[in-house]
C-alpha cells in the first residue's frame, strides 16, 4: 500500500519563502522577455487583454513601477518623508497615464531600460534578509507602508497576467503557468479585500465561500459586511454559495479577466458577488 504525500505549502510572507518566490519571479520575468523581445516595430503596438493596453504599454507599465519600487525603496531606506498614499480606487487610472507616457520611446530602448531597471531592482531583493523580508516596510504609492515581500509578490502578479495579456492579444491563449499561479492564491484574497467596490457593497451583508484546488489548495469562507471583506480559512460548510477554482481561474478571475470559478449553491448570492470589485 503506497501514500501519496501532499506536498506542503510555500510561505512565501515568509522568509522562508523568499528563495522560491523569487525563482518563480524570474521565470515569469524570463518569459516575459521573451515576448518582448520577440515585437517587431508592427507587433509592438498589437491591443493586448489590458482593457486600453497595447504591448507597448505594458512594457511602459513594468518600467513605470519597477523605477518607483527603487524609489520607494531609496526613499524609505534614506528615511525621507513620502506623500500619502493615493488608494487603490485611483490606481487603474494613475497607472493608464503612466504607462502610455513611454509611446513616444522607440521599442528598443524601453526594452533595455526595463530589463536595466528590474536588474537593479533584483539586487535590492537579493539582499533582503529574513529581518527585512518581514520587518521592513517601504511605501507603496497606492497601498502606502507595505513588508518588503509584497513588492516581488506584485512583480509576480504583474509579470504573470501582463504576460498573459500580452498572449492573449498575439492570439496565444493558455493558462498561467503552475508556479506562478499557486504562489499568487494567498495574495489574491488581499487584492479581493482592497477592491471592493463601495457603491456595489452599499447594503450588501453576504457570505460565500471559495476553494482552490492544485497546491495551495484550500477552503476559505469570505464574508462582506459594512463594505469591508474578510475571509478566514477553514469549514464551507454555512456557506450560500461556493465558488471552486483552480489557481489560474482564481488569479484571472481576481484580475478580472476571466469569469471563473463554478458557483455551487445560492446562483442569486453568486451573481451579487461577482459584481462586487473594481478592475485595477
């Protein structure tokens, strides 16, 4: 009789997890480049599935934030003071207009700046001890003083689905790739829990719950009420409605990109859910 171990799950909000986080951070930036670097001056300005988006445009994103997570990370370490943080709500925005102001830089030149800037990036979190990993907290321009293990996490999330986005538009369409998708998983409930829209939560008081398969997998009840999400893992069982994944349909559907998830129980909670987060 043979017993199939389950393998255990990655901390990756801890310092223990920061080796394998960041493997899988460089490989999703490894393919990345190999989508860039695979434009021509034609294909560079192909519509990708980031709504307004084009590859140039991501490409001008990942510089946008790459450079300001060095800032930020200056800035914190210099001890100098930072203006407040602007808000998720305001992101997507803020991020359009960033992100459009390099269409103006020949192809060549913002590849190489992106690929000189996440080097440096790279550096800093190569350095980072167990101490800083989860003591240290640097601002984030839109979430405000943030550990330092978010801001590969967000390098993971942006090199994933802008990766996919820019797939999706070449006409390539396939998953995210396994390591990156279950590292995402605990992530997305922060993501979930910072874009509630307030005008769709207005006088919403609901439960539901969500499981993901693969890796991470696991069960979590989510509830909303008074406009404000949390979620704690464990028993589905006082649940309405129950939306299963598998961790890409959970990131993609977190991100908004895709619809995932199949809803087993309450469809009437399930619809009232799935209208009740902004797009970032």
């Amino acid at each position: 009789m043979s017993v199939e171990l389950r393998p255990a799950r990655i901390n990756t909000m801890a310092p223990e997890g920061k080796d394998h986080l960041l493997r899988v951070v460089r490989a999703e930036r490894a393919m990345f480049y190999q989508l860039i670097d695979s434009t021509d001056d034609q294909t560079w300005k192909t519509p990708t599935a980031c709504t307004e988006w084009e590859i140039r445009d991501v490409v001008g994103h990942m510089v946008d934030v790459t450079e300001a997570y060095i800032e930020r990370f200056a800035l914190s370490r210099a001890r100098e003071p930072f203006p407040p943080a602007h808000g998720l709500p305001a992101m997507a925005g803020m991020l359009d207009e960033s992100a459009k102001r390099f269409r103006s830089s020949p192809r060549a030149q913002l590849v190489a700046r992106l690929k000189e800037s996440s080097a440096r990036l790279f550096e800093i979190f190569d350095s980072l001890t167990p101490e800083q990993w989860t003591g240290e907290m640097v601002p984030h321009v839109y979430m405000g003083p943030l550990p330092t293990f978010f801001y590969p996490a967000f390098q993971l999330m942006d090199y994933s689905v802008h990766g996919w986005d820019i797939r999706a538009g070449l006409g390539e369409s396939r998953p995210l790739n396994e390591d990156a998708a279950a590292a995402l998983v605990p992530y997305m409930f922060i993501l979930l829990k910072y874009t509630v829209d307030a005008d769709h939560a207005r006088g919403v008081d609901a439960s539901w719950g969500v499981r993901v398969s693969g890796e991470q997998s696991g069960s979590w009840k989510v509830r909303l009420e008074n406009g404000d999400l949390s979620y704690d893992e464990g028993s589905l069982a006082s649940c309405p409605v129950v939306f299963n994944f598998d961790p890409n349909d959970f990131v993609l559907t977190a991100f908004q990109r895709i619809q995932g998830g199949a809803p087993i129980g309450d469809q009437a909670t399930a619809r009232v859910v799935r209208q009740l987060f902004f797009k970032i």
